[in-house]
C-alpha cells in the first residue's frame, strides 16, 4: 500500500511539474511568502514612519518611492504582503471550514436535514455576497482585520457546500461506505476517515480559490474604505493612493500590481492541482 501510495503521489508530483503555469503560480506565491517572511528583515526599513520627503518617485531615493506622508512604498509592499496573505489564509480557512461542515453533514445525512441546510445555502447564495459585506461591516465599524476575516468566514461558506455536498452524495453510495456501515463502524469514522479523504482534491482546490477571492474581496473592501486602518494591506494602499492616482501613479500601480499576479497565481495553482490530481488527465 505505502508503495502504491509513492507511486500515486510521484505520478501527481509529475503532473504538476509538467504544468508550466501551475510551476508559475507556485513559484509566484512561495516568492510572495518569503518576500512576506523574511523582507521586513533585510529591507529594514520602516513602513508607518514618514522618514523621507513625500511622493518620492521609484528608482530615485527609494526603490519604489514614498507616499504623501514620505514612507517607503516597498517597506509598505513587504507589510501589506503578509497582511494581504494572512487575511486570505484564514478567510479560506474559516470558508472552507463552514462550507465543509454544512455540506458533508447534509450530503450524508439526506432527507429533511439535507433539505434545510441547502435552502439555507441557498438564501445566501441570492444574496450579493460583497453587497452584505460592506453592510455588515459598516454596522459593525470600525473594521478590524479579524472582523473582515470573520465576516468571509460566515458569508462566503456556500459555494463549498455545495461542492462538498456533491461530493458526498456521491461517495456515500460506494461500496466500501456500505462495508463500513455492514461492520458497525460510527458514522462519524466513515465520514472522516472513509468519505472526508476521498472528498479532499476538489477540497484542496477550493481552498485555493478561496484564498484568491479573499485577496480580492479583502482589496474591495479596504479600497472602499472599510480596512483596516491599523494593519496597512495592499487594499488599503490602494485605498490610500486615491487622491494621488494621477500625481503619483506609484502609489497604486504596486499594490495593484501584486494583487494581481497573487489573484493569477492562486487561480494557476488551482487549476494546476486539480489537473494534477484528476485520473483522467494523462
């Protein structure tokens, strides 16, 4: 088994490593990460204090110049990084999370409760998704990144329901779910231990996308003017660079910029993974 299992998981390895934009993707996000990780510490250089005269253009004084109130723009790059992707790590999560829950426990269980969790799916599912948000938000202001993460969390959550669901529906009515059941084992084991890792690909892929929705909902909303003022994101510099987009075309073009190529990235990583992981791709 633990050889067939080398064998698989090498197969996969192959399939992705001959995807040159799935390569690309990957290797766009583990240089994001380090850049996150380990620049504040090499390029140490301050991005909330104003330490040098303002709306410096990029390869002069500063790398990539200085904002209104004089701070470094790629000090604030390396900040915003590791916001940005700590927003969209544990938005998904919790998406990812809820959705998962919502849609295993009715895909399994059928009937009357299947029936009430998807018409609850549903409702959220008409509503704008973005719409609710800035609502929600703006009730419950000042916004904080963990109310942002927190609000993605509790109203992105349907799509993955019904990906989960769908893949439950299906796997419960395989042979070796029926075996479990003849034995007497717990439903709780069959859904984790027999039906969850048999469920994980799309899962795994969705987790993806959902990072690369949360990057850009995350943008939306700070360039709205509902971030987080404390926790400079790329969304929130692009917020900040509104009045200067014609002055100082800096300011926006960088966080622009690396919200894209990271929304790219993820969907290229997404799409790669799930080539990868499918049986019938050769």
């Amino acid at each position: 088994m633990d050889h067939n299992r080398f064998v698989a998981t090498r197969k996969i390895l192959r399939r992705f490593f001959r995807n040159a934009t799935a390569v690309f993707g990957a290797a766009t996000i583990s240089l994001v990460l380090i850049i996150a990780t380990v620049g504040p510490f090499l390029y140490n250089v301050s991005s909330t204090s104003p330490s040098y005269s303002p709306l410096l253009p990029p390869f002069s004084t500063r790398p990539l110049g200085t904002d209104d109130l004089g701070r470094d723009i790629m000090a604030q790059m390396m900040a915003g990084a590791r916001v940005s992707m700590i927003v969209a790590f544990f938005a998904a999560i919790s998406t990812v999370f809820i959705g998962l829950t919502v849609g295993a426990v009715s895909g399994y269980k059928g009937g009357a409760i299947d029936s009430l969790l998807m018409r609850i799916t549903d409702i959220f599912l008409m509503i704008p998704t973005f719409i609710l948000m800035i609502v929600v938000l703006t009730i419950f202001a000042p916004s904080t990144i963990e109310k942002i993460i927190l609000v993605m969390g509790l109203l992105a959550w349907p799509v993955t329901a019904r990906l989960t669901r769908a893949q439950f529906l299906t796997l419960k009515q395989q042979q070796f779910v029926d075996a479990q059941r003849v034995m007497g084992v717990k439903e709780r084991t069959i859904i984790f231990r027999q039906i969850l890792p048999n469920a994980a690909s799309p899962l795994i892929v969705q987790f993806s996308y959902e990072m690369a929705t949360a990057i850009l909902t995350e943008a939306g909303l700070s360039f709205l003017g509902l971030g987080d003022p404390n926790n400079l994101s790329w969304g929130y510099m692009l917020y900040e660079s509104i009045p200067f987009l014609r002055s100082a075309w800096w300011m926006s073009l960088f966080p622009g910029i690396a919200i894209f190529l990271m929304v790219l990235s993820l969907n290229l990583l997404g799409d790669g993974v799930n080539e990868s992981l499918s049986p019938y791709v050769r």
